[in-house]
C-alpha cells in the first residue's frame, strides 16, 4: 500500500493568496508613492512661485505706506487720492475778501516802510 502524501496544497494555496493580494497591495502602494514622489517637484515649484507672488503683492502694499509717512492703504492697494472739497459760495467769497484785505494791509506796510527810508 502505497502511503498517501497529506494534502498540503490548500493550506498552501491560502498562503499563496494572501501573500498574492499582500504583494498586489504593495505594489500599488509603491505605484503610488512613485506618482507622488515625480509630483513633488512641480508641487514644490508651484507654492515657491505662490509665495513669491505674495512677497511681491505684500511689497507693493507695503511700498505706499512706507513711502507716504506710514498712510494707511484700502485693501486693494490703491490709495484713492483726496479730492479737494470745493467751498460754498457765501465761504468762498467771505475768504476772497479776507484774502483781498490782507493783501491791502500788507500794500500799506510796505509802503509805509519805503516812504520812511531815507534815499
């Protein structure tokens, strides 16, 4: 009578599998890490040119305020300029006049003080 060999094959084959799908797994890990890794440079491009971008916008901000004695820009980082409110007209003509009058008073002192120097 021949001795049978004991049935090793699906205990084996169970291990077989699991190492199969173990292996699938890693090697679509790897896969992946791989696509990440050649993606990184472009990653690490993209946010040095982001920051430069906003190195830049934060200096232009900047560069208004500096220059303007510390003048405090909107968000946009244009300063509007200050329009030049124009006067009433009963205002205006009360400061024609007091202009007109001091011109007057300032006629007769230097008047005065060329008559009163001897030639």
């Amino acid at each position: 009578m021949r001795l049978r060999k004991p049935n090793i094959s699906p205990k084996f084959s169970a291990e077989e599998q699991r190492l199969s799908k173990e292996q699938k797994d890693t090697r679509a890990r790897m896969d992946q890490l791989e696509k990440e890794l050649q993606a990184y440079p472009k990653q690490i491009e993209e946010k040095k040119a982001r920051d430069r971008e906003l190195v830049k916008m934060r200096a232009t901000m900047a560069a208004p305020a500096i220059s303007l004695g510390a003048a405090r820009t909107g968000r946009s980082g244009y300063q509007q300029p200050q329009k030049m409110k124009k006067l009433p007209a009963r205002e205006f003509n009360s400061a024609r006049i007091k202009f007109l009058g001091l011109c007057i008073i300032l006629a007769t002192i230097i008047f005065m003080l060329w008559r009163s120097i001897p030639s």
